[in-house]
C-alpha cells in the first residue's frame, strides 16, 4: 500500500502513531536532543512527549495535520491563549522530561519573551520521519497551513533549532528575524517570520 502525503486532520486518537512519527523527524535535532540527551531513551521519551502535545494541547485548541508520515502542529490567533499547557499537562511533560524539566521550562520561557505580538499563525511542530523524507510529506503539510494563514491574511512565525531547516523554510517564503541563544547552555535557536500572500 503506498505512502500517501495528502494532509489529514490530526486527533488525539492519532496521538500515538504521530508520536512516533515525531520521535523519529526530531531524533537529530539540537534542542530535543539538548532535552532527551540519553541516546537510549530519546525516541521513546520524544514519542511520548509529542503524543502528549497532540492529544492535550495542540489537538485541543490548534489545527493538526498528518499524512503517513508526517505531522504539523499550527495555533491560529485565536488559539493562542489557549494553546498553553494546562497544570495536568505541565505534569506530565514534567514526567516525561525528568531532570530536563527545568531548562524545558526556561528554553520555552525564553523563546516566548521574543514572540511577536500582533497576531499570527505559528508553527510549533513540523517534523518528517527520515525515512520518508524527499517524498513531499513536510512540504505537503507546511502548505496546507500556509494556506490558511494567507486565506486569513495573517503573518507566520516558527522557531527552528537545526540550521539544515533554514533553507528549507526560506524556500516556502520565511526569514529569519532573529537569533537566540537558550538559556542554560541551550542551543541556538532561529525566530522566522513569513509574510501573508495574496
């Protein structure tokens, strides 16, 4: 049965296969790595941390999409008061991190101190399993959101810690506004924005 990379809405009842999906895109990433340093239990703990972002957070109150081999997390304006975790939430992703809770909390503090204020979509995930990648699965859900943030005519803003990604996004029309480094020895991480088209 082929792969398809048609995007689909994602529920919480997708939240075990797109953690898995996840787990395997962001196994080489900076800043998950710098939060799941064990290589041992990266992709399980990294499976059950965005399974948990999709069924209690982004599922709830942002627009989830998958194909068969990826996943994006978008908030809309309007969700963006809401997209926050809940105390049950901040619980369990406290769990799931362990020791690494505390520069978790700071990494995502920080990053949020250089949040633009007017409104905007933002993507928080987006992430291809490796073994799918070139196959037009991540461009497929990055223009399914960039979508919907033209046809609302609104700004899209993203943070990525990996600079291979850079490129990839400036294709689709963002650059980079700003550079930062996370506290606690945390890695760079590149604030982009892209402006809404007709």
């Amino acid at each position: 049965m082929p792969i398809t990379n048609t995007p689909k809405r994602a529920t919480a009842d997708d939240a075990g296969p797109v953690g898995r999906i996840l787990a395997r895109a962001f196994d080489d990433d900076p800043m998950m790595r710098w939060f799941f340093p064990d290589d041992s239990t990266r992709e399980a703990g990294l499976g059950r941390y965005f399974a948990t972002l999709l069924a209690r957070q982004y599922g709830r109150h942002g627009v989830c999409e998958r194909t068969d081999a990826a996943a994006a997390f978008w908030v809309p304006p309007e969700g963006r008061d809401k997209a926050v975790p809940d105390a049950e939430t901040v619980r369990g992703l406290q769990d799931i991190l362990g020791d690494r809770a505390g520069l978790f909390r700071e990494a995502v503090e920080a990053a949020a101190e250089h949040t633009p204020k007017e409104p905007h979509w933002y993507l928080a995930v987006l992430g291809a399993d490796p073994a799918a990648q070139g196959q037009g699965h991540g461009a497929a859900l990055l223009r399914s959101g960039l979508a919907k943030a033209d046809a609302a005519g609104m700004p899209v803003c993203l943070e990525s810690s990996k600079s291979s990604n850079l490129p990839v996004y400036e294709h689709f029309g963002f650059t980079v506004r700003e550079e930062l480094r996370l506290p606690g020895g945390g890695p760079v991480l590149w604030a982009m924005r892209r402006e809404p088209r007709a």
